[in-house]
C-alpha cells in the first residue's frame, strides 16, 4: 500500500499521459495570424488580377475567361499555400523545441492524416470544377471542405481549431449563395477568421 | 464499508505501467520511441515494463520494419482496457474513501 498523496498522484498523472500522448500542443498561433496576413495579401493580388477595373459583379462574364487569369489565380494562391506552410511547420516546429518535445509525435502525425483525407478530396474536387468551368463555386468549397478538414484535425489539438472549422463551412455555404462575391468570402474566411483565431490561440497558450 | 484498497491492481500500482496504459487507452496504438518520449524514461526501463504488461496480456506488440528501422507498436488488448477501467474506479474509490 501507498501513502495516499501517491494515489492522487496516480490519477493525475493518467491524466497528463492522456493529453500529452494524444494532443499535438506545438501548433502556433503566431503562424495562423501570418497565414491570415498572406491569404490577405494573396486575395489583394488577385482582386487587381480579376477584377481591376471592372467592378466584383460581372467577373464571371469579363475576366476569369481571359486566358491567362485562372493559372494566375492558381500561382497565387499555391504561393499562399506553401508560405502559410511553411510559417506553420518553422513556428510550431520553434514552439515544439520550446517545449521540449519533439514535432513529429503520434498525435501531430494523427492531426495531419485526419486532415489530408478532406483536404486531398477536396483539393481535386475544386481542380476539376475550375477545369471544367464552375468557377463561381470554388471559393466556397474551398471554405467549406478546410472546415471539415479542421474540424477531422481538431480531436487531436486545440478545441479552438474546431469553432474555426464550424465558421469556415458555415461562411462556405453562405458564400454558395452568393458565387459572385466569392473573393470576398474566400478572404475572410482564409484571412479575417486565422487572424482572430490565432491571436486566441496566441493569447491563451503561448505567452 | 469494504477495503476499496484490495480491487487496485498490482500490476498498474506502479507509476510507469499506469502511464503506459493510459497512453495506450487514449490511442489504440503506440510506437515504442513515441512512449519513451512521452513518458521519459530509459530504453532498459520501459521495455521490461512493457514487457511486464504483455505477460499479463495486457498489451499486444507488433513488430514491423520502417525501412531498415525495427518499429515495434503496442495495442491495448480488451483485458487490459478492463483492468485499467477496474484499476481507475479502484483509485477514485481509495481517494474518496480517505476523504
């Protein structure tokens, strides 16, 4: 038999071993206010590609089937993509060393395979409707499969992450009302809410 | 009222193999390195406690390779989740007792 303290000590020890097994704690929230400052620059950029000087209405009849428009469009937002990357895996892979754990656990590993399967799906889904024409839908499939896929991730990291992936679909459907202003969803869905949602996250676990 | 302290389970009094058991209860399957990390403890350590469990069957291994590396990955088995439920209402049972 054990002094009682080390009993208590047994329960919150499962505890800890739960959560640190199972949770991917590295992720940064710094790196999700500079995602949102790249998909704001990048949706700027394609503003002056698309729109400029014609107004947002009209875009599906003027500018997107100007040849040359789309692949510039696509380029765009792949350089967002690889910079958001790439600040998430240098600030979280800081945040990690920080810690003194490493970056690559099970639980990180877990977060990704969770995601990539909505990712991936939409991702070509979204390819094929650019190819084949429906343009007007892409931004909001866009937001509404990186919400499912946040929402798949979010069991293994922060509870925040998933409130983030409720307000991408619900923004994703109310932009599929609204086609021709999909711009505008698409930046405040990839810019607006990662600003807010990573100065939370900033605020409440890296100080 | 009855001894709560004799429904405790031996084998998972010691801290190691309860933290083991509690990694293996949240994620079905671990690797061997990932458990060394998380519980920080020596390679020697872990391994004779893993293989404490797996006597008791309440663990299961298997082994793979990653490329030349030998992964070992261990699983909870359905006695093992039964006793480490046991063992938990035991704990909270003592705790309280106490109180």
């Amino acid at each position: 038999m054990k002094p009682i303290q080390e009993y208590e000590k047994d329960i919150a020890s499962i505890r800890t071993m739960m959560e640190r097994s199972s949770k991917f704690i590295s992720l940064s929230g710094l790196s999700g206010v500079l995602a949102g400052i790249y998909a704001l620059a990048g949706a700027v950029a394609a503003y002056y590609i698309v729109h400029y000087p014609v107004s947002p209405d009209p875009y599906l009849t003027y500018s997107i089937t100007e040849p040359g428009v789309l692949t510039k469009l696509i380029i765009i937002a792949t350089a967002v993509l690889i910079a958001s990357v790439s600040a998430g895996l240098w600030l979280s892979h800081q945040k990690a060393k920080k810690h003194g754990i490493k970056l690559w656990s099970p639980a990180s590993r877990a977060v990704l395979i969770n995601m990539a399967i909505p990712l991936i799906s939409g991702g070509i889904f979204i390819l094929i409707m650019l190819y084949t024409g429906h343009f007007g839908l892409a931004a909001p499939a866009c937001l509404i499969f990186y919400g499912i896929a946040l929402i798949q991730g979010s069991s293994n990291t922060y509870d925040e992450v998933r409130y983030l992936g409720f307000c991408e679909i619900a923004l994703g459907l109310i932009s599929a009302v609204f086609p021709a202003y999909g711009l505008i969803f698409w930046s405040f869905g990839f810019g607006v809410l990662h600003i807010i949602y990573g100065s939370i996250l900033y605020n409440k676990y890296d100080k | 009222m009855k001894n709560p302290f004799e429904h405790l389970d031996k084998m998972l009094e010691h801290r190691v193999r309860l933290q083991i058991m509690s990694v293996l209860i949240t994620n079905n399957i671990y690797d061997f390195n990932g458990l060394k990390e998380i519980l920080d403890v020596t390679d020697g350590n872990l391994a004779s406690h893993i293989k404490a469990l797996e006597k008791e069957k309440y663990v299961s291994v298997s082994k793979s390779f990653l490329g030349r590396k030998p992964n070992t990955k261990y699983k909870i088995t359905e006695r093992g989740r039964n006793a480490f439920k046991k063992h938990l209402d035991a704990l909270e049972a003592v705790v309280k007792h106490v109180k």
